[in-house]
C-alpha cells in the first residue's frame, strides 16, 4: 500500500492531510497554493514549469526524468496521472 493517498480532493499521509487538491491548484495543509497543473506541465507559484508528464514518464522543469507513473503509482494512491505528479512534485518529494 502506498504511503500517500489522494482520496476526494485531499491528500493524506498516514492519517494526516498533508494537502488538498481544487481544481488545477494544489495547496499544502495550511492551505496555501502551491503550484497549479497546466495541461501536462506542472508550475510553482511563480508560473515557472517544476514538472512534466509526458506519456508514462514524468520529468522535472530542466527535461531530466524523474520517474515512471508506474513507478509513481507505487508511492500514491489516487485517479489522475498529472494530478498524482503535481501532488509527488509539489508535497511529497
């Protein structure tokens, strides 16, 4: 079992929210954004691209790849493939 999960529009860790996901915008649990999805890229605050999916692999915002979904997928549980990047990208990582 995966020890982050998205489950409705929260993110949990344990038993913790660690963020919650409305719309394109992820916040932490103060509730703060901290980077919105924008198509398949994934921006900080700043509009600056911090991730990418494309296909099965997600890459960072310099082009060097991170990781697989699959691979991705074994550490989040939750719908979304861009969605499960942003959350890895922004709260987990």
């Amino acid at each position: 079992m995966a020890r982050v999960r998205l489950q409705g529009n929260n993110v949990y860790e344990g038993g913790s929210i660690i963020g919650r996901v409305d719309g394109t915008d992820i916040h932490d649990s103060s509730g703060h954004v901290v980077g919105k999805i924008r198509g398949e890229e994934i921006q900080d605050t700043h509009f600056h691209t911090v991730g990418r999916v494309q296909g099965n692999n997600v890459y960072d915002g310099s082009g060097r790849r991170l990781c697989s979904m699959s691979e991705l997928r074994n550490n989040i549980d939750g719908p979304g493939g861009v969605t499960l990047a942003a959350i890895w990208i922004l709260l987990v990582r």
